[in-house]
C-alpha cells in the first residue's frame, strides 16, 4: 500500500496494490496492522457505512462533537471528490483543506482523523462509497459546516449548484461557531 501524508497533518491517502489478470482484480482494503503503522497508533473501527448518490449530490460537512469520528473513506463505484477539512481552532492548518478523487477505478481511500469535518461530491452519474468509522453515529452529537463556508474557500469541481440535503443547505458558517 501506499502512503501519502497530506497538508493536514494526519490526513493520509492510501493507495493499496491491485492485483489484475483476465478474471478481473484482488485487492487489500484494510489491514490492521498496516493502517496502524501508517497512522502511528492502534484503531478500531466500530462502524461501517454506506451511501449511494446520483451526479453532483454533495454530502457535508460533517462531523461529530463530542464522540468525534475518524474516518476511512473509499468509493466502491463511480467517483468522489472526498474532503477533510480542519476546523481545529488551535491547530495550525485551521481552515485548510485537501480534497482528492476517490473512485472504484483507482481504489484511493482518504484517512480524515477524528475532528476534522468531512464531505464528499459525485464525480461520476453514481457512485456507492464506503466508509469506516471510529465511533458510532450519535445523532445528538452532529454537527455540519456549511459546505460553501468562505473561511475554509473549498473549491468544489461542480458546475452550476450542487445538490444537497435541507440540512446541509441550512447549516451555520465555521465562524458561527
């Protein structure tokens, strides 16, 4: 697998090794030992999740606070632009971003720790994307950041407006708070 560290600190892109011939391809997708040693600490995963979304639908920012999640994000069809943003107000890369295409094609998956607001954008006309989480969903505990917040200035591939959930369109800027 490999590894890529990211301008957040603790934001890595993973890259596993596919294996092709004519039946098709094999891959790892998650190997404890190895996602420990990429992270520098021991995780587990208590939560696998599931979504499925049409062109354009973007989904996010979310987080949860407390009970933050990490979480391993990978597209299983179609493509995603996948987002980590840092809202950390004590973290030196407060109000940065990284954004990466994740798709069934490139078998990319992005790592965002526990903290970090996370949102995704369909790329292709699906797309099924998987995600691992570090602790379980706690309604209660949601919190969303407007996906078009000018502090952290994401600059979403979409043309025209993106499609997005009465949540997602009513919630508060970073600076609110």
């Amino acid at each position: 697998m490999t590894i890529t560290t990211t301008e957040i600190p603790g934001v890595l892109l993973l890259e596993p090794k596919v294996y092709r011939d004519d039946r098709g391809f094999f891959s790892e997708t998650f190997n404890a030992a190895a996602f420990a040693e990429a992270v520098g600490r021991h995780v587990t995963f208590v939560q696998d999740n599931q979504s499925r979304s049409c062109r354009n639908v973007l989904r996010g920012l979310h987080l949860q606070d407390p009970h933050p999640q990490g979480k391993l994000v990978r597209a299983v069809s179609g493509a995603i632009f996948d987002v980590a943003a840092d809202i950390c107000p004590d973290s030196p890369t407060f109000g940065t971003w990284v954004g990466f295409e994740l798709s069934a094609e490139n078998h990319r998956q992005l790592w965002v720790p526990e903290g970090l607001a996370h949102g995704f954008l369909v790329l292709s006309d699906t797309a099924d994307v998987i995600y691992k989480t570090t602790d379980f969903y706690a309604p209660a505990c949601e919190r969303t950041i407007r996906w078009d917040d000018p502090t952290l200035g994401i600059d979403w591939p979409v043309s025209g407006a993106p499609i997005v959930s009465p949540r997602d369109a009513a919630a508060p800027l970073l600076a609110a708070g």
